[in-house]
C-alpha cells in the first residue's frame, strides 16, 4: 500500500465518483476504525491480566506473526480465487473472533491464553485481506485514477488510525472490554453489507491462469533474483526490527511510566494515527527536497528521538507531541519503504512480491516485539526503549549506505516475443522445457557480450526460469548457447507476457552482439517421458552445466 495521502488536489478525489469505490472505502474506513478499536482494548486488557512486558509484547507478536506466516500464501489466493466472495469470508472469520472476545469478556473468562490464540486468528484473517483488499482497487477505478485511489485508500487508514484508538480507548474506560468489542463487531457488519451489494463481473476464464502451488513457485522465483527488492527487503527489516520496540512497549509505557488510563492510551495510539496523517500531507514537499534514503534515514533519527523522550518517562501531553511526531516518522518510512518496493514490481508478480515484502515487515515486526519484550524483562522499560533507539540510529547510519533502488525501469509488458513454433499443438502441463539460443559472437566482443548476459540471466529467473547457463561450442568458439528452463510449457508462454519494456532493452542490448544476417536462433525442447524411466527429471541437457 503506498501512502500518498499528501495534499490531494481536487482531482486525487476522483476516485470517489465511482459508486462502487467509494462505498467499499467507506466500508473500509469504518472496518479498520473496528479493528483499531478491537486491537486498543486487547492491548490494554492484557495489562489488567499480567504486568509482565513479555505478555504485554506476545500479544502484539501475536497480531503480527500470521502475517508473517500466511503473507505470500494469501497474496497468491488473492491472485487465483473470486476476490469479493474471498474477502467475505475473511471478514465473517475476524467478526467470529470479535464476538468470542465479546462473550469471554463479558463473562469474566478472558485469559492471557485466550486473548493471544483469539489474536493470532484475527492476524490470521489480516493476513489473508491485505493483498487482496490492494488487488481490487485496479477493478475499481479507471487506470487514469489508480494513483488518486492507492492515495485515498492510505488516507483511509490514517483516518481509521486517528479515530479508531482514540475511541477504542473511551469506550474501553467508560463501558468496558465487552462493550468495546461489540462496536468492532458492528463494523464488519457495514464492510459484509457493502461486499455483498458489490456485483463484481465474472471474470473469463484464462487457459494459462496461474494454479497455487505455481504461482506460490513464480512469485518465490522472483523475489530471489530480483536484487532490486532484496535491497529494499533489507532497508525494511533492520528498520522495523528495531522500530518494533515502541509498539511492542507503548501499553507499558503508557500505564506505567506516563500514569495513564486506558482512555489515555487510546488518545496516544490516535496521536500517532494524527501525527500520520500530518506526515502524509507534508511528503509532497519532503520528497522535492529529500530522495528516499535521506527520508529514510530521517524517519528513523526521529523515531529513535520518540523511544528516547517516552523513556524519561515525561509529562503526558509531552508524551503527545511526542506520538504526533512518531506518526509522521512512521508514515514517512513506510511510505517511502512501500514505494520503493510498488516502483520495481511488474503487474504479473506485484501481489506476491508485495505479500513478500509484507512477511519480511510482519517478521521483523513480531521478531522485534518478542525480542525487546526479553529485553524488558531483564533490564526494564526505559533502559530497553533507550538501547532500541541507539540501535536505530546506528543501523540506520550503516544501511543508508545501502542505497534504496529509483524505480524508473518501464515495466510495461512488451510483448515482443513471436509465439514459439510447434509441429503440434502442446499440452500445457507438459514439462519441463528446455529453451536454447544460439549466438554467434565475435572474439573481440566476447567480455562484453558475457557483461550483458549476465545481466539477461536475471530477467530469466525473475519470469520464471528456474535454471539458466551458458555454453560454448569445443570446436567453434564463437558459437555460444543460453539455455534456460521452466518447469511447464504453460510457464514459458507466461514468461511471453512477463518480458517488460526494460527487460526488452537488455535484451537487445545482448542481440546487438550477435554476428550474422539474422538473429539468434531459438529452440525449444520438451521432456519425454521415458517408457522404462517415467517422466525425465528437471535436470537441463549432458554437457550443460547449472550456474
């Protein structure tokens, strides 16, 4: 999700014209609101049942941990099964589990067991939404609005953020934790309503459409070769790994060193929702002075500034200020964090590789807030939220070294590949399939044919490949062959519509090399079944090594 909530111009309400988008934000408004009022009165409750910061810092890790777990597995249900009816059922689970806080609450049962299995499966149905609320906005809106809906949809969660806690808390202080898990559920009753009113199309039926366990190896295939994402995957973890310690100690720190009440727990929680929306409206200006490493940078120097001042254990409305600012921080480095990673994914793969970059955020976040919880244990709130904030800083002076990749490439599909050439028609689950080029390269060229190639190898394994080599031949050594291999024939006509315009560039940057009056030549070669041995095995071809 990218939040470019800033400053929106007539125009970035756009969106909101079209009915269907504008009931479903609606919807999703008062949703998350619910679920910000439901995590208040769970974090809050847990106090009441153990002083213990480790209890305190599970509960937390259990919201976060399905996340974690389930991030990549639901961005590729996202992908493959009916959106609207998926998003359904998610939102009848996460009601469940409201009402089973509701009754356990209102009962006098709740127990630290209890509220973090109820947790985990509230993250679970978290976990399964995410990418899969992001894929429908395509759906929604023309293609010319996108961006004004992505802005509004993160304008929606920070409003969500500012009123949810804030109320989660009042409700909490002046009815109780029964009565504020009901308002929870009374809001997956707007978000059930709106999805049911809902008519999505039927969608027409796809004979190279991606089956899971594909998909799931597609989506894997390309978060490894893309070195592009694995920088801003790095840039995420040690950021949110450290970050993680003010989330995990906030109900703490609110209780214990600020004296507050739940209400005034709700009032920080919807500072820092505040503080977001603020940030958001102020990144326009940001980003014209500042690229990303140095926005990244800065959102960690004043996050760690937060975790020291709330560890002096200061006046309540400087206690505030203080959440103001680390709202803006923390919409600042995701933001930045999130954009980074939406601007070098093709369409194809962007919910799994965001689902992607969702688990390493999730993971860092539950690692974190398990870990700092230890920490607290031993030494105390105030020392850990100090050693947090000193290693913020100091992790993030190291990484901005690591710096964050543009995201200018064109990543339009090209279609430029002509459809393979068959002596008859070929089944689609038929595999593995084995594509060999052939070059003939000048000697005096070869070092810089292998420099570009090797460039080439990755856009191969990003779209699908699973193994990629080059060979030349004993007796000629200016004939050079590529191969690569997919485990399908359906895989390689996918890989057709994968190639982007950059990826394009690369490649005839590689052709350019070639010596002759016509371009490279291009076979492919399917496995045979063998009658004695059965299906060959996924091995490329005697003499052709794997790299």
């Amino acid at each position: 999700m990218t939040d470019k909530a800033a400053a929106l111009p007539s125009s970035g309400f756009a969106p909101l014209r079209q009915k269907v988008f504008a009931v479903l934000w609606i919807a999703t408004v008062v949703g998350n609101t619910g679920s910000f009022i439901r995590d208040v009165a769970s974090s809050w409750l847990v106090t009441d049942l153990s002083n213990a910061p480790a209890a305190v810092a599970m509960v937390q890790a259990a919201g976060t941990l399905p996340i974690f777990l389930l991030a990549i597995p639901a961005g590729v249900l996202s992908d493959i099964l009916d959106r609207r009816k998926f998003l359904i059922v998610i939102q009848l689970l996460l009601a469940a589990v409201s009402i089973c806080l509701l009754l356990l609450s209102a009962a006098g049962l709740q127990t630290i067991s209890s509220l973090v299995a109820l947790t985990f499966l509230g993250g679970i149905g978290a976990a399964l939404m995410a990418p899969t609320w992001q894929s429908i906005v395509p759906e929604l809106v023309p293609r010319e609005d996108l961006k004004s809906a992505v802005a509004l949809n993160s304008l929606g969660i920070n409003i969500s953020r500012s009123i949810g806690p804030a109320a989660g808390g009042l409700l909490l202080a002046t009815f109780g934790a029964a009565f504020t898990y009901g308002a929870d559920v009374i809001s997956y009753v707007f978000v059930i309503a709106a999805l049911f009113w809902w008519k999505r199309p039927v969608g027409t039926d796809d004979a190279l459409s991606e089956k899971f366990f594909g998909a799931f190896r597609a989506g894997l295939r390309y978060a490894r070769a893309s070195r592009e994402l694995h920088v801003v995957l790095l840039r995420a973890a040690v950021f949110f790994a450290f970050s993680s310690a003010v989330w995990a100690l906030l109900p703490l720190v609110a209780r214990n060193l600020l004296g507050g009440t739940a209400g005034f727990y709700g009032v920080l929680l919807g500072a820092v929702g505040a503080g977001a929306i603020g940030g958001a409206l102020i990144m326009p200006r940001l980003r014209q002075r500042f690229d990303a490493d140095r926005l990244l940078l800065g959102a960690a120097i004043v996050t760690a500034l937060a975790m020291g001042i709330l560890s002096l254990a200061p006046p309540q409305w400087v206690a505030i200020i203080t959440l103001l600012a680390l709202g803006a921080a923390w919409i600042t480095a995701l933001t930045t964090l999130n954009g980074a990673a939406q601007a070098i994914l093709p369409n194809w793969v962007r919910g799994r590789s965001l689902a992607v970059y969702l688990t390493v955020f999730n993971g860092a976040m539950t690692a974190g807030s398990l870990g700092w919880g230890a920490i607290a244990e031993l030494i105390g709130v105030p020392y850990t939220l100090v050693a947090a904030a000193i290693g913020l800083v100091v992790v993030g002076l190291i990484f901005h070294l690591v710096k964050l990749p543009k995201g200018d490439a064109d990543l339009v599909a090209s279609n430029h590949w002509p459809e393979p050439l068959t002596a008859e028609p070929v089944a689609h689950d038929r595999g593995p399939v084995l594509i060999l080029i052939e070059y003939r390269i000048a000697k005096e060229n070869r070092d810089a044919f292998l420099k570009a190639i090797s460039l080439l190898s990755r856009e191969r394994r990003r779209d699908g490949a699973y193994g990629w080599g080059i060979t030349e031949d004993a007796a000629d050594p200016e004939r050079i062959l590529e191969w690569f291999m997919v485990e399908s024939w359906a895989e390689h006509l996918r890989q057709h519509h994968r190639v982007s315009k950059a990826d394009a560039d690369v490649q005839e940057q590689v052709r350019g090399f070639h010596k002759g009056p016509d371009g490279p030549v291009v076979q492919h070669f399917l496995a045979i079944n063998h009658p004695d041995r059965g299906a060959t095995t996924n091995q490329p071809p005697e003499g052709v090594q794997h790299v």
